[in-house]
C-alpha cells in the first residue's frame, strides 16, 4: 500500500470510496454442495442462480410481462446463444425482428441495473464483457430526463443492430447478468464422484467466476491424492470410475492410457456378478463395455485390498486391522473367518492373490501400478485442476460467521470430541482438520519431497474412522463385493450425524471453531431422505447435500438443495431432479421448486457487517494512520 498513492488526496479519495462500500447491502451467497461431475445440472443452477433471477425477473416485470414471456426471458438469460437462435427462427420480418432486438436490449439492461444496483460501478463493470463496456456503462447510467440522452440511448442500439452485433451483445450481457446475481459461491464437497464431467464443472468456474471457494469432499480427496501420488487414492478412483461405467473420464477428459490395465484386467479377470457396473445416465451399457468395466473392477479392487494391507500394517495409528481380510481367507480362497464366524466367498477372484503373502502385488500388478500413477502425477489438465481445488479449497471455512464443511466433526456419543493420535501427536476438534489440510497441501505443492507416511494420511482421510471427510466406523467395500450378508454391509455412522439435530450441539461446535452462536454450520455429504428436514439444531445446521447424483433422486425425492444468504437473511432452495440441458432448453423447464424463508433479518446486512467489511476496516484504519504522519 505505501507505493499505491502519490498524494494525501488520494488518500482520503480511498478512504471516502471504502466506506461506502460498507454501507453496501451484502452481497448474495450461495452455498452448493455434492455436485458429483454432473455438470448440465451444476451448470444450470449456476446459470439461474438458485432461482435468483427467475425472482429478479418477476420483481420488476410482473404487470409488464406476461408469466410466459418473464419464463422466456429468464432463459435468454440462462443459455442467450440456444434460445436467440430459436427465437431468431421465429422472425420472418427483419422489421419485427429489430424491434425484438430493441425490447430486449431494454429488458435485459434494466435487469442488469437491478442486479448490479447493490454493487459498485467498479464491481459491475469487472462483470461486464470487456468489448461491451462503453456501449454497456453508456445504456445502464443514462439519465433519461435529459433529451439528448435518449436521443443517444436509441442511436446506440440501432448500431448495435445495424453493425450486426445483436447476438453478442445480448451473449455478453446475459452472462454479466448471470456473474452479478450471485456475489460468491461455496461449494462444500465433491465436485469429482461418479458424474461425466468434473471437469466441466471447474472449467466453468475458472472462466466465470472470481468469488468462490471449495471445501473438499471425500470423492476429490481420491483425484487430489492420485495426483499426489498415492497408489490406493488412485486404485480406489479407478475401482469407482469402472463401478459407474466412467472410465471415459481418465481416458477422455484427462488423456490418461489405462489401455495396459484393461488388457491386464481381460487376461486375468472374468465378469462375475458382483462387479457389473451401474449406469447412472439410464443408458444401457454395451455388452463389450460393461465388460471391460466388470474386469478392470476386479483387477484394481484386488491391488486396492493388497495395498491397503500393506498400508495399515505399517501404520498402527490407523487402527484398521479389520481391514486386512486377504489375511482372513481359507487356503482355498473360497471361504473367509471375520470376528469368529466362518463365511462363504462370493464370486471370488484372487488368483493373483498368494496366500502366504497376501498383500503383495505381482510384478505385472506392480508395473501397472507404477505406469498409471505416472500419468496421473504428470497429465497436465488434471494436474492444473487439482491445484484450482487446492489453490481455491480447504478442509473447512469459516466465512460471515458460518462453519462451512463436507462430512462431520468425529465426536462419540455424548458429543465430546474424539481424539486421534497419530506420529506421536494427538489432534482433536478444529485440529484434526488442520492437521489434514497442511497435510494435503504438503503433498500437492512439495510433491517431490513426499513420503509414503504423508500419502498414507491422504488416503486415511478417503477410509479412516477419524476422517472429518468419512465419518463411517469402516468401509465394508470388501463385504460387499464378496459376502452375501447384509449386516457385514453396514457402515455404521459418526454420532455427529444423529447429534447434529440438537442446540446445544452446534452451539458447542461453533466454540470450537471459534464462531459466535448465532452463525451456521452448514454440511453437505449426506443425502437428506425423503420426509425429513435439512434444517437442524434449531436453524443452526443447514444438510444441503446437492442432490446432483442421480442416484439419490429415489431416496430423497427431490434434486436437492441450495442455501441462499442474501442482505435480507437466509433462503432455502428445493430443486426438482434435473433432466438434461436439451430438455430443459426445448421445454424452458426449470429446477427450482420452491423458496423457503428460514432467516430473516430485523435490518438489511451490509457489506461493514461480514468479513469483507472487516477487511475495508482495517485498510481504512491503516490509511486514517498514514495521514497522521
């Protein structure tokens, strides 16, 4: 700051202009969660702002606009490219065209103006399509009690036409429209799972966005650690991606050759039952792909179940030798003992398993291993997104006074916190999550000085009964793939999650952390069932698991949730499951249901009252001490 100003002037020029940025109404957050690659939805939502413009839209236009032509209006908005060509199609007279054109310049500044009247003209103009910001400033500022500037307002849209740049304009000025509606988004967790295109998802925000954030989920945390360089990271991503039929994401998106895996996995693996992969899209899956898909499972679940023998008996502090069952099959491999009682083996496949050395990998095994966790270290797109998600993400927030955060707080069941030791240190609370996440960013930024110790805690944190990011007693991947007993399947859940419905336990949460009470936690991670409440503790934790995965539409009965903070308090937004983005374009169906008030606030919040404010505070304070010297 000392070189910024050449004069006192200009100084007290930036003192005037930060406070009045403080009495500014806040700005619109938006809190999203468990996008798991599913881009078209994740898109959509982005596109119309949890419902914010489609509300926008009727505050200004209802008794002007019809319903049918505000619902147009709003798509032009979502996606202006599809709908201006569908509605180009419709003009048969360049004269009626034009004067669509005029309407709907007029409609759209004036949403901009609405949308950006609580911003700073600095603010909106960093929105706005840097070849448009003349003519845009020009039409959005025009006073119209002066007659020249009407006269000026219209010459400049009859040459945007003329000058054949309508389409643009509209392009550029949706998309502004769309980046102003929501100040800054959060999104709490798995933004990578069994979905097409995660890396759509962070394309998008790289392009579009500025203000967001992530806190990483349980299924990033396995694309973050293969980058990193973990083996059991990796074979559990690919075990999942072969699982849902989406190994087209390694080969296709991140050009990662997984070619010697499948030839490895076809050589030595027939399909069995157990391992026939699920299609999430309702897409029947070829008989040659589910193949390749039900052998490739195989082949890396069983380097997964080697390698995390070997992980976990070098590492006592993990406490999970319950895990290690390669140890626990019978000779023949066709039956297995677990806490006494005796098993059969289901669809068994571990003939490259020997049982005096249960955990070690083949030579072949071990060369797949080497070659894949080469690419996955050195693609550069994948590499240059799991630094987005470092460079932009954390284990936790804390942001205006809310816990933001994917899975749990390990507690036992009296709510006290449960301690983990591990290296000799022992870490609780706020600190276990610390702890991980200096973690993580050791192995991602000094990955060439990385230990197989700090690997460990990264895949520890995917399985491990004290990861914030699990919260499960165990993962019984094993039993299900090959034991036909239910109660062996469960995994049973952190006392958080039943917790987490009380007062008095967020209110003990929010100390640990170091928040007020009146603040928020707000948690992704776990699908809320149909019937039951997001809202918790008494509105002090909010479960907006997103819903994207489309799975969970049976058990929840809806697409989801997102959580809007606005300068008037809080809102609750149920989606409606999404289908596809055609669909949604050709029949202008949108997936926000309905908006529920759950928070209101006695005054408007401004920005001097959340963290941003804090921040002017201090830099106003500075100043004011510059000028006394």
């Amino acid at each position: 700051m000392e070189n910024e100003f050449s004069n006192r002037n200009e100084i007290k020029s930036e003192i005037i202009n930060l406070s009045a940025i403080l009495s500014l109404p806040k700005g619109t957050e938006a809190f999203i969660s468990d996008v798991h690659g599913e881009y078209d939805e994740f898109a959509h939502i982005m596109r119309n702002g949890s419902g914010n413009t489609k509300q926008k839209i009727a505050e200004l236009f209802t008794g002007k606009l019809t319903p049918d032509s505000q619902k147009k209006l709003a798509f032009l908005i979502y996606y202006p490219s599809e709908i201006l060509r569908k509605t180009k199609l419709q003009f048969n007279d360049e004269e009626a065209l034009k004067q669509w054109y005029i309407d709907t310049f007029n409609h759209l500044i004036d949403i901009l103006r609405y949308t950006g009247n609580k911003y700073t003209r600095s603010k909106v103009r960093k929105a706005i399509d840097p070849d448009y910001v003349y003519i845009t400033e020009e039409l959005l500022y025009a006073d119209f009690n002066v007659d020249t500037k009407q006269l000026s307002y219209q010459k400049i849209m009859d040459n945007i036409i003329d000058l054949k740049m309508a389409d643009s304009f509209i392009i550029a000025t949706c998309h502004s429209i769309q980046k102003l509606v929501v100040d800054h988004v959060h999104i709490i967790g798995d933004i990578y799972d069994r979905g097409p295109h995660p890396d759509y998802i962070i394309e998008h925000l790289a392009k579009h966005w500025q203000n967001f954030d992530f806190q990483w989920g349980n299924h990033d945390i396995l694309w973050m650690g293969s980058v990193a360089g973990s083996k059991l990271c990796m074979l559990n991503l690919l075990r999942i991606c072969a699982r849902y039929d989406n190994l087209s994401i390694i080969q296709n998106s991140y050009n990662i050759d997984i070619s010697s895996l499948i030839d490895f996995a076809r050589k030595n693996y027939v399909p069995l039952k157990s391992f026939k992969p699920k299609s999430d899209t309702g897409v029947e899956i070829s008989s040659e792909s589910s193949d390749i898909d039900n052998c490739v499972q195989q082949a890396v679940a069983i380097m997964q179940f080697k390698l995390e023998g070997q992980t976990i008996e070098s590492h006592p502090d993990f406490e999970m030798n319950d895990r290690m069952l390669l140890a626990d099959l019978d000779v023949n491999k066709n039956t297995i003992e677990i806490s006494g009682v005796t098993y059969d083996i289901k669809d068994g496949c571990f003939q490259l398993v020997d049982s005096k050395h249960p955990f070690e990998l083949t030579p072949a095994e071990n060369l797949i291993v080497q070659d894949l966790l080469s690419q996955f270290g050195s693609a550069p797109k994948l590499r240059k997104h799991i630094q987005y998600l470092v460079d932009n993400g954390s284990m936790y927030l804390k942001y205006n006074g809310n816990l933001l955060l994917h899975g749990c707080i390990p507690v036992d069941t009296t709510g006290n916190l449960l301690s983990w030791t591990v290296n000799g240190k022992t870490y609780a609370g706020k600190e276990i999550f610390d702890y991980f996440d200096k973690n993580i960013r050791d192995c991602l930024n000094n990955s060439s000085t990385n230990g197989n110790s700090n690997l460990d805690i990264i895949w520890y944190l995917w399985t491990g009964k004290m990861s914030p990011l699990f919260g499960k007693e165990k993962m019984t991947t094993f039993e299900r793939y090959f034991i036909d007993d239910d109660k062996l399947h469960q995994e049973k859940l952190n006392p958080y999650y039943s917790l987490r419905k009380k007062e008095w336990f967020a209110d003990k949460l929010f100390q640990e952390f170091g928040l007020n009470d009146d603040g928020h936690i707000i948690n992704g991670h776990t699908p809320v069932k149909a019937g039951m409440s997001p809202i918790m503790a008494n509105g002090k934790i909010f479960v907006i698991d997103g819903g994207m995965s489309k799975p969970y539409h049976k058990t929840t009965g809806i697409g989801g949730y997102t959580l809007l903070s606005n300068s008037y308090g809080l809102q609750l937004v149920t989606h409606e499951p999404f289908t596809t983005r055609a669909r949604a374009i050709a029949d202008m169906t949108d997936v926000v249901s309905t908006k529920r008030v759950i928070e209101q606030s006695v005054h408007r919040i401004t920005v001097s009252e959340t963290d941003t404010g804090e921040k002017i505070k201090n830099q106003i304070v500075e100043l004011s001490h510059r000028l006394t010297k």
